[in-house]
C-alpha cells in the first residue's frame, strides 16, 4: 500500500459530513418544486451527483433553476454540517510525510470557496476540481484526470495511476476512480457498509487511510 504518493480526495461524505443536510434539502426541492414527496434513502441516491444535473434526473423542466433552489435549501441547512472526527488529524499526516494532497468533488467552486467547516483544511490541498472544471463530471473520469494533468505539470513528469488512490463514499466516486484507472477507497464514516460499491480498499475510520504510509 505504500506505493500511493497522490491522495485524491472527494468532500461530501468523506471529507465533510454533509449527508444530512444534502439529503434534507434535496427532499425540501422536491417537494417545493414538483410536490415529490421522496424517501430519505430516495434522495441519498443522488447525493453526490452536481446539483444541476439533478433536476434532469427527475424529469423537472428547469434544470438550472432545479439546482438553484437546491443550493437555496442546502446553504439553510448547513448548520448540520461538520468535519469528520480524525479527517484533519489524517490529512496533516499525509502532508506532513511528503505526499500530494488534491481533491475531486461534485460541488461548484462557489459551494466549494464558502464552506467555513472546510476552510481550515484547504492548506492541504495542491489542487481542487470542481464541478466547472472538466466537461465531464463523476462517475466520467475527466475529473480525476484534471487533477493529475495539473499534478504532472506541477512536476513536470507523467504520472502513473498506479500512485493514485481516490478516496470517496458513493458508486459515482467508485466509477470516475475506476474509469480513470485508479484504486478507490471506500470512505464508510456513517456505517452504511459496502452498499454494493466494489472497491479495493473499505475503511470505516479515517485513522485507517494512514495505512498506506507504512
């Protein structure tokens, strides 16, 4: 495991724990937007998918505003919100031993730049790519691939995906990982399991991502 020299990062449900609050105010759009009453295990289904997508998902007739009105619902309940307990421990360690440090997350940059809970940790981060910053985004692989484009013009060398793991929670974060030809690690903080998301590394505690610094 020690052959992994660049972390990629999802945020929502890995880095941040934001599922109560992105499910609660996708079940709040929902309704507003197009009386659906949803489930909560409805709603987690799209957690993680871009905000602007969704509405299309759902057969609404404004995507754009579908989103909107979500970001709308999602900033009111963002008090829910809170770094997962050891994240920053984990993360100042992986920096500390000299490795790369970058992040691949669904949110737009506007999301990504206002979160206060994420704020602290940015200081570990080399690259972040948001939801405007590929064509494509998760599952498609561009967005892993924008990270490591960015990384081997930082170091002006090509770099394998065999050194990448991309840590994340759902099967979006599995399939852009795997698409990209990287080794996904299941980030299980809220005990949900392994959910049917094959990856080749399940952790249920951050602490556990160190393992790949022995």
């Amino acid at each position: 495991m020690s052959d992994k020299h660049f972390f990629i990062f999802d945020i929502d449900g890995t880095i941040i724990d934001t599922e109560k609050t992105g499910v609660l105010s996708m079940m709040d759009t929902a309704k507003q937007l197009m009386d659906l009453d949803m489930s909560y295990d409805q709603a987690y289904g799209y957690f993680g998918i871009p905000s602007h997508k969704v509405g299309s998902l759902l057969g609404y007739h404004d995507a754009a505003e579908f989103g909107e009105v979500w970001e709308e619902n999602f900033i009111r309940l963002s008090y829910m919100m809170r770094p997962f307990d050891g994240i920053a421990d984990v993360l100042e360690k992986i920096h500390s031993a000299g490795h790369s440090i970058g992040c691949v997350t669904s949110r737009n940059r506007f999301e990504f730049d206002k979160d206060v809970h994420l704020a602290p940790l940015l200081k570990y981060f080399d690259h972040s790519i948001c939801a405007e910053d590929s064509e494509r985004h998760k599952p498609h692989p561009d967005p892993i691939l924008k990270y490591i484009e960015k990384k081997e013009h930082d170091l002006g060398r090509k770099i394998s995906t065999e050194e990448c793991i991309y840590i994340g929670d759902t099967m979006h974060d599995c399939q852009c990982a795997h698409s990209a030809g990287c080794e996904f690690a299941l980030a299980d903080w809220n005990g949900r399991g392994q959910q049917g998301i094959p990856s080749e590394y399940h952790f249920t505690e951050p602490a556990q991502i160190l393992e790949f610094l022995a």
